[in-house]
C-alpha cells in the first residue's frame, strides 16, 4: 500500500479550484452533515466558510470537550542538533546559513532534560537538523537509551528513515514521530529543497507509511503554512490523514499548524494566512475529524494561543527553546526560528486551569499500553 496512487489522482489545479469553488449551501451541509466527507472538509476550508466562523468555532469546541473532556497536554520540544546537510529556503539550520553547530553529547542531553523534568514533564519532542551522519540512526538511537529514563512518551521530529530504521528505534523507547511534507506541491517543494535528501518529495511523501509499516504508535502530520495556498496544501494533509487512518488503523495521529516564523537567512511567506483563517482551519480539522489531535505551538502569540485552545486544540507546547542546549548548555546558540509567546510552562499551566482546563504533562505510559 503506498499514498502515492490516490495522491496522483488529485491533480493539485483541480483541487485548488474545487476548493474555491464551494458555495455557502456547500459550507451549510457540511455543517449539518451527521459524518463529514473530504469535500465537506473543501467547504469549510473554503472561502464560502468565512462567514461561518462563530457557528464552526463553536460546533468545534463540543466535538472536542465531548471526545477529549477538558485536558490539554502539554510538551516541550528538546533540540538536539542543529547540523543538516539540507539546504531549505525557510529555516535556520539550512546548510547554507554560516552558522555555528551544535551536536547535544548524552551529558548535555541530561542536562536539558533535567530543566524539563523540573517544569513538569514527561513528554518531550526530540528534534534535530537532518544530517545522516552526524545525528544519523546510531545517534538517535543513544539519545533514546540516554532520554528514555526521564521520560514517559519520547516523541521525535528528525529526518525522514527507513522502515528498518523506525522497527530499531521504537523498541528503544520511541512512541510518536511527526513528519511534515512542508508542501504537496510538487514543483514548490523542489524549489524550496534544492540540495540535499530532503529535495527527494516522493521519499518524504512516503514516510507515513514507512512509520505505519513500522507499527508505531503515534504520527504527526502537517504543512509549512506560508510555502503554498493553505487551503490546497492543508487538503492534501486530510486526505493523507483520510489514507492513514483507514490503513493504519492502530496508529493514532495528530495535526500541527506551523506558520512561517522569521529565522536566520529566511524567505518571506508566499501566502500570509491570517488568525482568522488558521482559527477557520483548526474547526474545519476538528468539525471533519472529531478523533484527530491538534496541536499549537510558540510559534503563535499568548492572546491568539489564549484563545484558540477551546477551538479544537488538544495539544500545546510552553518554554519551548528551538536551539540545541537552549535550556541549559547553549542558550545563545541560534533558534530554528524565533518562538512568539515566550511564557513560562508553569505560566501556560495557570492559564489553562483559569479556562478551565486540566494540564497534562505526560501522554500516555508504556505501562498502560
């Protein structure tokens, strides 16, 4: 089984036009709608849904209070290396940027999973640049043996590898990778991944299966809202989720939301998407799938995370760093891109419970599997 097939039936033109295409009475049955098609999710990603902001917002945040009642959990990215042999127009690490690098030892890995154990932690996301030799298999496989004592759920946001790579790594501990195709748009995505395996679209566009092959248990998808149109680029994201989740039935999944964030040497966004129309997009995920989890990081503002988190959001991280050491060995070196709300876990935490939500600081035990 491979996505690739029902992908290439969806010509990208044809999909961007039906989406703009839809009409109020399209938005009107989607949200009427007792299980939601893939063309109801066009609608209310459409254009034709703005005026039906408040009514989505609302029918989003019953769906998921119903299915997951009133916890958010909370995570924290830890940077493990930015060295990559990637050259990519909208991020720092790219190999064309003159920066310093910096590859975390298995004493400093302890060191920043001490600052996040002492905020409350038990889930951590694991990210590095992606260079196959410095931070390649055998070095994520000691970061997992070195991190998994601390830890109750490892979640990992590293270069795309081979089912047999992902079979060697989840026995040691590691539960949920997040992959992002940055665009489905095959001639964009070249132009934004000139040089190095990342520039491979179809080897990328393959590694959900890989991972389902491999058995894991949690993947997160999403794109680089800013590359492409969103609404077509965030199409192809539900119809990869639509394929997942009828192949890989035991796996679970989850959407993240990331808009172009500045960073050292960036491009500026091709398409600038409002609050609005990311609030817009977050109901029309939640509205279509009611199972699916959401996630929003520091990439966006407090007054905009305040407020989205009762829209259908299940997940949100706080104190995030995006520079290898930046808790406690290096924290000058330089961010992936520039985080927005710069408050505290425990700050996040205290506003949480003010909403009326129960923090969670880990996401699942092996124990309870």
């Amino acid at each position: 089984m491979s996505f690739q097939p029902i992908f290439e039936a969806q010509p990208w033109d044809d999909v961007k036009a039906s989406i703009y295409a839809k009409t109020a009475a399209d938005v009107a049955h989607a949200l009427a709608a007792p299980q939601r098609t893939l063309e109801d999710f066009k609608a209310l990603i459409s254009p034709a849904a703005a005026p039906y902001l408040e009514q989505m917002a609302q029918l989003s945040h019953q769906l998921t209070r119903k299915r997951f009642g009133n916890t958010l959990q909370l995570y924290a990215p830890l940077y493990l290396s930015n060295e990559c042999q990637n050259i990519c127009t909208y991020c720092g690490f790219s190999l064309d940027n003159k920066i310093a690098r910096r590859t975390l030892s298995s004493v400093e890995m302890l060191l920043e999973a001490a600052v996040l154990k002492d905020w409350g932690y038990d889930h951590v996301l694991l990210v590095t640049g992606e260079a196959n030799v410095t931070v390649g298999i055998d070095y994520l496989e000691k970061a997992l043996r070195t991190l998994r004592p601390q830890f109750a759920h490892i979640s990992m946001e590293v270069q795309p590898l081979d089912q047999a790579d992902y079979e060697r790594l989840i026995p040691e501990g590691l539960n949920t990778v997040l992959v992002y195709q940055e665009t489905y748009h095959r001639a964009d995505y070249k132009k934004h991944h000139p040089k190095g395996k990342k520039s491979n679209f179809d080897y990328r566009l393959d590694t959900p299966d890989r991972l389902g092959r491999a058995g894991i248990h949690k993947m997160g998808l999403g794109v680089l809202i800013g590359l492409e149109d969103w609404r077509t680029d965030c199409f192809y994201t539900a119809l990869h989720l639509d394929y997942l989740e009828k192949t890989y039935w035991q796996t679970k999944y989850s959407l993240s939301f990331p808009r172009l964030r500045p960073a050292e040497g960036m491009l500026q966004p091709k398409v600038e998407m409002s609050d609005r129309e990311l609030v817009q997009l977050i109901c029309a995920y939640r509205i279509w799938n009611g199972e699916v989890e959401l996630s929003i990081s520091t990439r966006e503002s407090p007054v905009f995370r305040d407020h989205v988190i009762k829209l259908g959001i299940t997940s949100i991280s706080a104190g995030s760093k995006t520079n290898p050491g930046g808790y406690a060995v290096a924290p000058e070196s330089l961010e992936q891109f520039e985080i927005s709300d710069e408050r505290s876990p425990p700050e996040i935490a205290a506003m949480l419970r003010r909403q009326g939500y129960e923090p969670v600081w880990k996401d699942w035990d092996a124990a309870l599997a």
